[in-house]
C-alpha cells in the first residue's frame, strides 16, 4: 500500500471520526459537504453550465466512494484492532489485504468512470483542477480536525 493510499484511508477514517462527534453526524456530513461544494466550485472555476452537469455526476461518485469506505473499510477496521492484529495468522492478514486490495481497485474503477464521465463536460485541465482541489480540501480538512484535537 503505497502512502497516498494509506493517507486517503486515514483521511476516510478521520472523517467517519469527525462525524461521529456531537451535532449528529447527517449534521456534519452535510456541513462539511457545503464546505466541499464551495470550495471545489470555487477553485475548478466552473461556470453555470458546467456546475449544472457537473455536480449531479460528482455527487454520485462522492456517495458511492464515502459508502465503499465506510462499508467495506469499517468491517475491515474492525479487524485491525491491536488485540485482533495480534491473533491474527498469516493467512488471516492475507485476506484482509486482498480485501483492502479489492476495495482500492473498486475506488480506482469509480475514479476513472468519473473522468470518462466529466471530460466532455469540463474537459481535462478542469479535471486536473478538480483533483488538485479535492486534495488542497481534505488537507484542510485534516489540519481543522488536528486543530480542534489540540
């Protein structure tokens, strides 16, 4: 696992952490996923037209990624807890790295259809615009929490 991918999974864990703080987290999620709207739109420089076609088709990638992590990520967790990480045989953790494994690829697979699905719409200088911003916001995203743990 490559350290892009461990902080991306650190990322996910986090945010499942910040949500599961006090005000609900539909609550949370939501006021961080204005935040996100915001931000994105602003540094992807996207016109009327462009944030029209384009939110719907991010939306569904956001959802679909969040659930994959969640879903798949929190059974996983479950199991790296240092008790069980410690009982753990050689083939056990063999499992749970393929299924860590699976779980990126599926990200991966949903990452590039939406590429595919968003270069006609805002082309490929906004993607890379996108993936930027996406990475500049869950920065900011971590330095808030880390500020709010001290």
């Amino acid at each position: 696992m490559t350290t892009k991918h461990f902080l991306l999974l650190l990322l996910a864990f986090v945010s499942l952490g910040v949500f599961a703080q006090g005000g609900g987290l539909k609550q949370k999620k939501e006021q961080i996923k204005a935040l996100k709207v915001a931000f994105l739109t602003e540094k992807v420089q996207l016109s009327t037209d462009e944030a029209e076609k384009f939110w719907p088709i991010y939306n569904a990638f956001d959802d679909k990624q969040f659930e994959l992590r969640r879903e798949k990520m929190d059974a996983l967790r479950n199991r790296l807890d240092e008790g069980e990480l410690e009982k753990m045989s050689d083939k056990e953790a063999s499992s749970v790295l393929a299924q860590m494994e699976n779980t990126e690829s599926e990200i991966y697979q949903l990452r590039k259809k939406l590429v595919s699905d968003l270069r006609p719409i805002i082309g490929s200088l906004k993607i890379l615009k996108l993936k930027k911003a996406e990475e500049d916001f869950n920065r900011k995203l971590l330095q808030q929490f880390k500020k709010k743990k001290d």
